[in-house]
C-alpha cells in the first residue's frame, strides 16, 4: 500500500520582516491512490510546487498532515522518505558520469555489489542510456538527460515518484514524446505519481487525475475528461483550454434536457447534477469545437477577428453581445469569411454543460 | 522560517519539534562541525581583537581614563592617524586610476602586448609586499643607481610620503586592475552594443553606460586599496622614514618600548578607518552593483582602435608595467651585486650566503603556510556553506566573527594574539600553532567568498536531488557539494598559500626564535643593511611561490581533464 493522503495541509510561508505572508496552500485535501498518477495543474503561483515540496520533505507544512501507505511522514527528515524526484532542472550531478548519477541512490541502500549492478544496468537498458553510461550529462541531448534523471529517480524503487514540471526544459515536439513515455514507464512500474504542470494538455494526456488549483485551493479534482467537459468553476472551464461561457436563460426544465434561450435561439440542452428553476440565468460553457459553421444554423455571430492556424480557423466572433471563438477546420470548402461578416452557426448541444453559478450553489447548500 | 508549529501538533501529527530544533536534530553532526567552527572564530578571530580594544583602555591597576587621555594626549599619535589616513586616500586614488586605465586598456582596446602588461601586474600580487620598498631605496636612494649614478644627486632622500605613495601605488594598483578588470568583462557586451546602435559615440557610450556600470568596482577598488595601505606594515617601516603610520607606530611602541597600552590604542585606532571602508563597501557600494558578475567572460564585440585613444592609454599601462619590472628587475640585479652603488661588480656571494646560512625560515614558511593552506579552503568552504544553505541558530556570530576578521588589520590581530594566547589554557605564544592560526584567520574570508560565490550558482536542486535520494546532509556535502566548489576551493587555496607565505603585518608579533618566517628574516636583514642577501631571498621567494602556484595549476589542470 502506497497512497498518498494529504490532510487538511496549510502551508504559510514567512512574509520578509517576519510577519505572516499569505497562505500557499491553504485546506488542501488530496488522495493519490496506489499506482495512479495525479497532477497538479494550474497557474503560476498557485502552489503546485509548495504541495510537491511538503510530499518530498523539503517544505513543512504549517498544519495538517501527510501520509504514505498509511504512515505519517510530514515531520520525517527527506532522506527517509523512500520518495523519488525529477526535477524541472533535472538537477543531474555535473561530476559524475550518467552510471554513477543512476547509481548514487542505489548505493546508498546497501544492496549487494551484484544486486545493485544488475539493477543499475537493467535501468539503463530500459532507458535506452546504456551506449551513453559513461558520459558526462552536460554530453546528453535535453531529452537523454531527462531520462537520466528519471532513472535515477526509480532505481531506488521509491513509493512515490514526484515530477516538477519535468518537460518544460524540452522543445514542443520532444516534450510529446518524453509525456508519453514517461506515462508508459510509470504505468509499466505502476509507481504511485504525482506530477506538476502548468500546460493542460500535457496534463489530461499523463493523468489519472487531474487536480486544478488556484491561489493555494483546490478548484476541482477529477478525471481529464471530467474536468475539460465537466468543469466545476469558470476558472477551470477557462483554464483546460478554449471556453466560450455563453450566458442563457431557463425556460423549460425537462427529464434530461433542459429548454435553454442562448442569444435568441432555443436549445434542448443536457441536464446536469445542478438544481434549476425556469427564468434562471445560467452559463453554459461551449468549447469552440461543438459549434460549426452552418447557412442554416439558428446561431448568427459577427466575426470580428480571423486567425488562421494552419489546420484551421479561427474566428472571433460576437453573438448578442458576448464574445465567442469558433473553429473552422472545413474551411477549405466553404472558404474563409471575413472580418464583420455575419456567420451562422449550429451547435452541438450534447457536451454542452452548465456551470453552477453562485445562485446555483446557494441553492444547491439550502436544499 | 519560523514555523507556527503549535498548530502542527494535532493529534497524529507526529512528533514536531520547532523549526530550529528540527534542523539542528536532523544533522547533529553538522551542527556540531557549525559550533565547532564558530567557536574557534570567536576564540580566534573576535576575542583578540576585543582584548587589544580592551587592553587599550586597561591598564593592569584597571580602566584608567587617566592613561587614556595622556596617550591621546600625545601628538605622535594623531600624526601618526593622520598620516595612515592620508597616506591610504592617496594610495587608494592612484592606483585605483592607474588600475582602470590598465583594466579598460586590456578589456576594450587593440592595445598591442596585453599579456605583457598582465603578467606585470600580477608580479605585485604574488610577492612579500616589501619588494618594492627594498627597491626604491636602492633606485632612488642616497647612493641610488638612478638618483646618483644616473643624474648624480647627492643626498637624495627616499624616506617619506611620496616614495610611500609611489609604492604603494604600484603595489596595489594590480588589485585594482584585477577588480574592474572582472568587472569589465562581465558586463554584457549587449548594453554598450545597444548604446552604439541608438546613435551613442563611442565617448557617449563610455560615459553613459560603461563607466556608470563599473562604478561599483572602481568605489570597492578605492575602498580595498584604502584598507590594504592602512594595513601595510612592511613599506612603511622601511622607507616610511619620519613618516610613521599607526602600523609602525603600534609596532614600535609595542617591540620597541614595551608600551603596551599604546600599542593596543594604535591598533585599535587601525580599526576605525578599516572597519568604516569594509561597512561602506558592505552596505552600500555592494548593492549597488548592477551586475551578477558570473565570473563568465561575456563575448566582447566593440574594441576601440583609433590611435588617439589606444595610444595615450598604451603609453599609461607601458610605463606602468615596466615600473613594476624595473623594480623587479633591480632587486634581481641587486642580489647579483656586491654592494650596489658602491661596488657594482657582479657576484655570487648573497646566493652563497643565503645557502650556507640554510633554508631554516623558507621552510618554516612553507611549513606553516602548508599547514594553514588547507585550513583555511576547507574551513572557508565549510562555512561558505553553513552560511548559505543552512541556518542554524547563532549562524550570525559565525558571519560575523569571519567578517571582523577580514576587516581587521594584521597588526591588530598580531598584538591581540600575543595578548590573549599567553596565558594557560590558550597557551600558544612561541609555538607554530598561533602563527598558523594567525595565517587562517587572516585569509579565511577570501574563501568564504569564493565558496559563497560559487555556491550561489550551483542549483540547490542538485543537493536536493541527493537528499531524496537518502543520502545525509554530511554525504551529500562530501559527494556533491564539495567537488562541485572545487574551483572554489583551488582558488582559495592558491590565494592563502601565497598570503600566508608573504604576510607580515600579524605574524611580526608572533614568531618566536623556535618559528621565524622568511618575511621577518628578509625584513631584518633590509633594516640591518644587508640588502644583497635580503635581495636574493626575495628572488628565491617569488621563484618558490611561482613554482607552486605552477605545480597547482598543472593539478588542476591534470583533474579538470580527468572528467
Ligand atoms: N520559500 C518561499 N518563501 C516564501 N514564499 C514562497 C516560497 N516558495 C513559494 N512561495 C510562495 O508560495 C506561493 C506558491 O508558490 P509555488 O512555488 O508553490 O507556485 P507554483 O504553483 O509552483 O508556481 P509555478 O507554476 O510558477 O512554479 C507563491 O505565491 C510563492 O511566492
Ligand atoms: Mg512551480
């Protein structure tokens, strides 16, 4: 058993000249189940790597607590965690060659000569390192010094494995290559993970989980897909990639639909797990994909910019007085419209989801 | 980080001790190589400076004010402050321009012969500081080969201020050069590029933004200068003539009349200018330094050509190296010479002398400087790190005491040492271990510095790496840290072997008929007029330091490739 539990962490670092700064992480409760890996995604300063840091044992948390596989850890000393890094700089020792790097941690868990070089060489091999074993790593490209790092991490076989921002060093096409494997090696290891980012599409490909926090607090907590379709709070709708968050008004609440005005048109829109109640005002989040252009489309935008992206294209568009993006990717077909044009436009209204606005919740805590 | 800890002690919560506590139980032995440290610097470095303040204004009957007022009283010692103070300005001024005409000339011109003019600058650096004074008074003497025998002066005097100045100034000066030198070079060539393109001459671009960026070094050079010339003993005592500074002044009242009270006043007055330049580049010109100097040369694009200015600043740094040489290159001829001036026939003599008479002193000084070389690197990289990566409670009087140290003149440390080492159980007097102690105390700093420098620029993640990968804060000291300082730490190294080999101002006090240094033998031998054979010894020395500081080189080298 190696999950991860954190209790009710608050962690408050001293402001300069002694008083009390904000809180970096403030009532965090968080579960990484055994062999899941969870990551931590969202903007800069919002506390990811504080929260990564007390799981290490390079911070301590102000209150609260933290477990691995059921025994408290929040006040022992790093070096007895039995916990594995990569770090954003990859932190490889410039003196040693890329063996000894890999051997450091095994050497200090007093395995036999045999047992440790066994391990060492099978490490290398399944990180295809083997040919560079006695280079220096300011001799590796960006990614062989990223699997350096990772596998120095898990030769010690640690419980937990934590990443910190481990690709950001690596150029966009490499980066793809390094997430997927560093997801297939920890899956193959089935090691316990937890991984910071702040780049949300390399988020829902690695996760089991995905956690999205903001000043310090936990917004939402859920599956890749949940959170890009399902999201809790506008922030999270925005942050998980394009969002329009088009404002309706409730006109007919059904079994699983609800009759819904967005910008004069009338939509069968799924119902989700929020109470409503006719005449309420809701929002709707619309990702640019489940609207298409369509001559016959109940929606009409003003296109007020064009952005062409290669693949496709990208209008920004006004529709009743709020700002919506749409994607072409047919526009080969139809041709790209131009600025201050009209479009018409359809909507898919199967992934549309409502958000529980304030009045929303308040409902939802009275019932 | 002071944690509020009381709220971390819920149930369950295991056990939690405060922070501080925490870090000392985590690395107890750490701890105790920190108190360890920090005790041998209040013992060594604070307490004897406290006694020689003390000792200032106690005589054996107690605190007598009486005593006080009549030695303030006297005018030998306000003219002896007086003159140190004019005397370290002076000093400070020249060669700090000197130094950045030769730093400029080297770093932004075609000057032809820049090696020349750098290998004569470091000369100065790595010799016993009264080179130059055994060779002014040989040049420009009263039998001097340039005063006499070249413009046939008779009775010329040497002794006094200006020949101090000169000195001094050409001692010094490589320091200053060294300094902006570092500094010019880590500015980005980027700034000055910008400058020219927006339309800045060449005059435009050195006024506006070259010169605004060297600021901080050529303020911390003038404030360096100025400690190093209050704290010259040797140049002043040989050719200071009437012109006594509170060095020679302490050293005479001390050696000389056994007045103790005044000497201990003397050196504690040495305290107020030093200390007052250190806290002045500590505080103020240090944070305005806008450049992370790297110690990275950066890629040098502008280099000015045109004659009228190459020529003039070429024409500076020449006559300034070949000043230095010539000084060299007379104390060589001297140590040839029967008896310069009077008897310019070339001989072997000194030579035969200096090796009858044995090596007794050079090896007592490569003795103890060997012994107090090690000393002083490892402890400097110690402390380097135990100031910047942890913070142990009382880490304060660690950086303190080691600052205090810096600052303070040798002769201050020297009386205080014989001061406060006299008696049981810190019974040193007479013995090598106060002069090794003496050797580390006074270039501990040096590496603390370089350590600290380089600490900076290591990642903390690379430590933090090895400590998640359970090893103890001692192993990953030992297998990360400390190789990844070794640059550090050579240079240290390097830097204290030399210093400690031609230091003189504190271990004067300390050498014992058992323990003499070869810089206190060359002195006495320049006082009792022996100057051939204090001449030879010179040339020995510098051939020794060169030597080593080679052999060094060539290790380093050797380990560098290694990798
Ligand atoms: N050692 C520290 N001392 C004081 N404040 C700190 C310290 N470390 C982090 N903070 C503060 O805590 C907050 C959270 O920082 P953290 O490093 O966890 O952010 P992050 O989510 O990792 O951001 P980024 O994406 O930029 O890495 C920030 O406001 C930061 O300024
Ligand atoms: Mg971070």
């Amino acid at each position: 058993m190696s999950n991860v539990v954190f209790q009710n962490i608050v962690k408050q670092f001293p402001a300069a000249g002694g008083a009390p700064g904000g809180l970096a992480v403030q009532d965090l409760d968080l579960t990484i189940e055994e062999g899941s890996l969870v990551t931590l995604l969202g903007p800069s300063g919002c506390g990811k790597t504080t929260t990564l840091r007390m799981l290490a044992g390079f911070e301590t948390p102000t209150s609260g607590r933290i477990t691995i596989g059921g025994r408290d850890v929040t006040h022992l000393p790093v070096n007895a965690r039995n916990v594995g890094m990569v770090f954003q700089s990859y932190a490889l020792f410039p003196h040693m060659t890329v063996r000894q790097n890999v051997e450091y941690g095994a050497k200090l868990q007093n395995l036999s000569k045999a047992e440790l070089n066994s391990r060492v060489d099978e490490m290398l091999e399944t990180m295809a390192l083997t040919p560079y074993a006695d280079r220096a790593p300011s001799r590796l490209s960006g990614g062989q010094q990223q699997r350096v790092a990772l596998a120095r991490a898990v030769v010690t076989r640690p419980k937990v494995l934590l990443f910190d921002e481990p690709l950001s060093n690596l150029d966009a096409q490499l980066r793809e290559r390094m997430r997927d494997e560093l997801r297939a090696i920890q899956l193959r290891l089935g090691i316990t993970s937890l991984y910071v980012t702040h780049d949300q599409s390399e988020a829902m490909a690695i996760s089991d989980r995905v956690v999205v926090m903001r000043n310090g607090v936990v917004e939402q907590a859920d599956t890749p897909m949940n959170v890009y379709a399902r999201p809790g709070t506008a922030f999270v709708a925005e942050f998980m990639g394009k969002a329009n968050i088009l404002e309706g008004e409730v006109q007919e609440i059904g079994e699983a639909t609800v009759r819904t005005r967005i910008a004069g048109a009338s939509f069968e829109l799924p119902r989700g797990p929020h109470p409503l109640r006719p005449g309420q005002r809701v929002r709707c989040v619309l990702r640019p994909e489940y609207l298409r252009i369509d001559p016959q489309g109940p929606l009409t935008a003003t296109v007020k910019r064009v952005v062409f992206q290669g693949g496709h294209v990208e209008y920004l568009t006004e529709i009743g007085g709020q700002e919506c993006t749409v994607t072409d990717a047919q526009y080969f077909h139809g041709g790209i419209a131009e600025q201050g044009r009209p479009l018409r436009l359809a909507l898919d209204t199967r992934p549309v989801w409502m958000l529980a606005d304030d009045q929303n919740t308040n409902a939802l805590k009275a019932a | 980080m002071s944690l509020q800890t009381d709220t971390a002690a819920r149930p369950g919560a295991g056990w939690a001790l405060p922070a501080p506590l925490r870090r000392i139980a985590a690395d107890p032995w750490l701890f105790g190589i920190f108190v360890l440290l920090t005790l041998s610097v209040l013992v060594f470095a604070v307490l004897p400076i406290v006694n020689v303040l003390k000792q200032a204004v106690w005589t054996p009957e107690g605190f007598d004010l009486a005593a006080l007022k009549t030695t303030l009283a006297q005018p030998f010692v306000w003219r002896a402050l007086g003159n140190t103070l004019i005397l370290g300005a002076t000093s400070a001024l020249v060669a700090t321009v000197a130094g950045f005409v030769m730093a400029f000339a080297v770093t932004r011109t075609t000057m032809p012969g820049k090696g020349f003019i750098h290998a004569a600058a470091l000369l100065p650096i790595i010799s016993p500081p009264f080179v130059m004074a055994l060779a002014i008074v040989i040049l420009f003497g009263r039998s001097g080969l340039i005063t006499r025998e070249l413009l046939g002066i008779r009775n010329a005097n040497v002794y006094g201020f200006h020949s101090l100045v000169l000195i001094q100034s050409l001692a010094f000066t490589p320091i200053a050069y060294l300094n902006i030198k570092g500094m010019l070079q880590s500015i980005d060539s980027a700034l000055e590029d910008a400058s020219a393109s927006l339309g800045g001459t060449r005059w435009t671009t050195f006024r506006q933004v070259t010169l605004p960026l060297v600021t901080p070094a050529i303020l911390s050079s003038i404030l360096l200068v100025f400690v190093k010339s209050v704290e010259d003993f040797g140049n002043p005592m040989l050719i200071g003539g009437p012109f006594s500074t509170l060095a020679v002044e302490a050293y005479s009242q001390m050696v000389g009349y056994f007045n103790l009270n005044a000497g201990a006043l003397l050196a504690s007055l040495m305290l107020i200018p030093s200390m007052t330049a250190f806290l002045i580049h500590r505080y103020w010109v240090s944070k305005k330094s806008y450049v992370t100097v790297t110690g990275k040369p950066t890629a040098q694009s502008i280099r000015i050509s045109g004659a009228r200015v190459v020529l003039p600043l070429s024409l500076v740094c020449y006559f300034l190296a070949l000043t230095i040489l010539l000084f060299y290159a007379t104390v060589f001829y001297v140590s040839f010479t029967k008896l310069p001036g009077v008897n310019n026939t070339l001989t072997l003599d000194h030579y035969r002398t200096v090796f009858t008479a044995g090596f007794d002193t050079l090896g007592n000084s490569l003795y103890l400087a060997g012994i107090a070389t090690p000393v002083t690197a490892i402890a400097g990289m110690m402390i380097a790190y135990l100031l910047v990566r942890r913070a142990f409670p009382g880490s304060f009087l660690l950086r303190w005491g080691t600052l205090l140290s810096f600052a303070a003149p040798g002769t201050i440390l020297g009386i205080g040492y014989i001061g406060t080492f006299n008696t049981p159980p810190l019974l040193l007097t007479g013995t090598a271990a106060i002069i090794i102690a003496a050797m580390v105390v006074k270039n501990l700093q040096v590496g603390i510095e370089a350590g600290t420098n380089q600490l900076q620029q290591i990642d903390r993640s690379i430590e933090e790496a090895s400590t998640i990968l359970g090893a103890s804060s001692g192993r990953t000291f030992t297998s990360v840290t400390l190789p990844l300082l070794r640059p550090a730490l050579f240079s240290s190294v390097a830097y204290a072997f030399t210093r400690s080999l031609t230091t003189l101002s504190a271990v004067i006090f300390l050498v014992s008929a058992n323990w003499t240094l070869i810089t206190v033998t060359i002195l006495s031998q320049v006082e009792t007029l022996k100057t051939g054979v204090a001449a030879a010894w010179c040339c020995i020395l510098v051939v020794v330091v060169l030597a080593i500081l080679a052999l060094m080189q060539l290790v380093l080298n050797r380990s560098a490739r290694e990798r």
